[in-house]
C-alpha cells in the first residue's frame, strides 16, 4: 500500500487518462491516498496560451467539481486529495495564487519546469546549460517558490538538466538542499523520470541531498493510469534512494495553499 500526490490527467493536455480512471486505477493497486495534481493555470499576460501544457482558468470549475464528487463517490475505498502543481514565475505567481484559492483546494506542488517563465524566450530546464548563472537562476526560482510557503513538497528538483562543471551542480543543489530543509519542504525522486530514463532522477543530486539530510519521497508524476501499476519503475525508484541511504516518506504533512496568502 502506497500514497501518490502526483497525478495528471487529460486535462494538462499532454497526459492521458481521466480522474475516474486513476482512481480505479489506484484503488486495483491498493494506493490509500491518491491526490491529483494536475499543470495549474496561470494568469499569462493576454494573448499567451499554453497549448500544450496546462488547462485555462475557465476549466478550473469542471476540474475541481469533478474531483469532488468523485472523492464523495469512492469515500469508502481511497481518500481523494485535490491539488495542482504549480511553476514559480515571479511576475504571475501573486495573481494565480490568489485566483486559485478560490477553489478549496487540499494542496500544492512546485514543478518548476521553466527559467523566469515559458512565455518569453522559454528557458526549459530540461534544454541543458552549462554556464552555472542558469543553474543558479533555477535554485533561485525554487527557494522563492518554497519560501512562499504554499507547497507541499517540490517535485523532480533535479529536471535542471546542467552541463556544466561539476563544483558548481554541488555547489547550488547543495543550497537548494540546505534551504529545503530549513523550510521543510521534502523533495520528489519523481517516477516519470524513471520511466523516460532522462537526466533526472540522479544520483549527483540525490547524493547530495543524502549529505544534507533532506526528507524525500517518491511522486509517480503520473502521466497515464498504466503507470500506477509500473512496480519495475517504483522499484528502480527505491532503488535510486537506497543508494545513497534516504528513506522515502510515504505521506508528506499536507500544506495548507493558501493560509499565507495576503488578501
Ligand atoms: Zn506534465
Ligand atoms: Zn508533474
């Protein structure tokens, strides 16, 4: 029996499944707690739209509304969380949290998948840089996003793909490491990089976070059902935490979103 906080569904537009078909999904392979943690809208500048990457504000109703009634639906077989994950872009994060904490939302996850933001010149952190102010640029955007206080853990902190030498990689996923658990904010060996067999999850950065002491736990990031019942991937997942002697938790303390919002 597991948890898992980290589930997309069709509504991201690149993932495939819908949320029933998760939580039966979930409930075949004896998962206790399974929260959905779809790509967040965002309020972009006008104009801009994510086509493949995330639902529209308009489509935050439907989502939440169905997850509701599919929480009361299976109350007696899987507990039902309802989340997002969320990217910390300086200039939309204040307006898209206040915009979401109108939904009663159970919880949030920072995936920071961009530098600065995707809507202008789009750094994506998995393009691969070698000079270290982009490595650090990255470390910066995911202390700010933790230091705001509303995420539950940070997924794949390690999708920053760096070329570059390795004093640096320590040097700033060390400080990304050490700020983690001063704000205690586990961090995710993410399972759909597993199974993409990519750059992340590493044992450079794991290691590091071994030295440091953080909490860690596993996040199948799931981007299809079929991946709940992946023992191969989890077990090579475990396996990447065993090698540098970190005991993944199964259930993180569940932040509440919103408590340190100013309105
Ligand atoms: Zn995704
Ligand atoms: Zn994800």
């Amino acid at each position: 029996m597991f948890s898992n906080l980290h589930t997309h569904t069709t509504r991201c537009r690149h993932a495939f499944g819908t949320e029933r078909e998760y939580i039966e999904a979930a409930i075949a392979q004896g998962i206790r707690v399974l929260g959905f943690s779809d790509h967040a809208p965002m309020l972009f500048p006008e104009g801009y739209y994510s086509k493949r990457v995330r639902m529209l504000p308009e489509e935050m109703d439907v989502y939440v509304s169905t997850l509701q009634a599919l929480r009361d639906e299976y109350k007696n077989e899987i507990r039902i969380l309802i989340g997002l994950e969320l990217e910390y872009y300086p200039e939309l994060f204040d307006r898209t949290l206040k915009f979401l904490s109108g939904y009663p939302l159970d919880y949030l996850i920072l995936g920071q998948h961009y530098l600065d933001n995707e809507y202008e010149a789009p750094n994506h952190t998995m393009l691969g840089f070698s000079e270290r102010k982009y490595l650090q640029r990255y470390v910066d955007q995911c202390i700010a996003g933790m230091e705001a206080g509303c995420f539950t853990f940070l997924a794949h902190p390690d999708c920053f793909l760096f070329k570059g030498a390795d004093r640096d990689y320590e040097e700033e996923m060390e400080r990304l490491c050490r700020r983690a658990v001063e704000l205690d904010v586990p961090l995710e060996i993410n399972m759909y990089g597993v199974i993409k067999g990519g750059h992340y999850p590493n044992d450079r950065f794991w290691e590091i976070a071994s030295r440091v002491g953080n909490t860690v736990l596993i996040g199948l990031d799931a981007h299809r059902t079929e991946m709940l019942s992946n023992l191969e991937a989890r077990a090579a997942a475990y396996a990447m935490a065993e090698r540098h002697g970190l005991v993944p938790i199964d259930l993180p303390e569940i932040r509440v979103p919103f408590k340190t919002l100013s309105v």
